[in-house]
C-alpha cells in the first residue's frame, strides 16, 4: 500500500475521519497498538525470509514498531527526564 492510500484507509477502518494533525490521534489508535506491532514484525519477518531485498529497501517496512516498543518499555519505568 502507498502511503498517499494510507489515509483513505484508515479513515475506513477507524470509522472516523483520519487527519495526520488530529492530536487525538494516539488515543483513537492505542487500542490496536498491539497488532499493529504484531503485523509489522510479521510483515518485517516475510521480508527477510525471502532474502532477494537489502533490508533498506523493503517495501512496506518502516521498523517504527521497535521504536514505538522502546517508548513502552520507557513509560514501564516512569518519565524520561
């Protein structure tokens, strides 16, 4: 999916129309974190098994999951002053 489909699509699945600059945005996602983490790591896995792809150039893969696992780990151990 390119990015330009991204808000069209998730304007459906949310229900709801998604604006990138909507500052509730996180509290209208939160509830799906987890599998989007879940997708993404499955996504990331098929990638790398087929092994023809330098990582840099998978198409979808953004590896944001891990980024978004480190800020919830963070927030296990309170604010990061």
């Amino acid at each position: 999916m390119s990015r330009t489909e991204f808000p069209r699509r998730l304007t459906k699945l949310m229900g709801i129309r998604y604006e990138k600059s909507d500052e509730n945005i996180y509290s209208h996602l939160r509830d799906r974190q987890s599998d989007a983490i879940r997708n993404a790591k499955h996504l990331l896995k098929a990638l790398q098994a087929r092994g023809d792809i330098p990582e840099r150039n998978f198409n979808p893969s953004t590896n944001v999951h891990e980024l978004v696992e480190f800020l919830n780990e963070l927030c296990e151990f309170g604010p990061v002053e």
